[in-house]
C-alpha cells in the first residue's frame, strides 16, 4: 500500500485531534506540509511533525509541496 502524502491546512488546536487519529494509521499516511495564516503556529505544528515545510497561503501549498490530499 503506498502511503498517502497530507498537506494539514490550519495548525490551530483542532488539529491535535486530527493528528492523533492520524498517528493510529502511520503505515497508510503521513504528514508532508503544513499551512497556518499565523506563521509562527505553522512552524510549531512542522516542528513537532519532523520539520515539514511550511506555508501561510493554502494555494501556495497546495501547488507546491509534494502532497496527495489535504486535512483542513
């Protein structure tokens, strides 16, 4: 099974919950970006992710990381 590539749009508190149902299923998909208006939350969330690269526009992340889907 190939591992799907997610782009996590808004790095706020509701993101917590998403990321710990994610981590029940690491073998089938994987955090590759963040994206957050606020930069320095962005960067915090890519931190503890495994310093993924980091956006503050949507569309800018979704044309230009290598990503499958997104989790908004």
């Amino acid at each position: 099974m190939n591992t799907l590539k997610v782009g996590l749009i808004g790095c706020g508190g509701i993101s917590a919950a998403h990321l710990g149902a994610h981590r029940e299923y690491p073998d089938q998909f994987r955090y590759a970006a963040v994206c957050d208006v606020v930069e320095a939350i962005a960067r915090r969330r890519a931190t503890e992710l495994g310093e993924l690269p980091v956006y503050t526009d949507p569309d800018k992340m979704m044309t230009q990381a290598d990503i499958d889907a997104v989790n908004i």
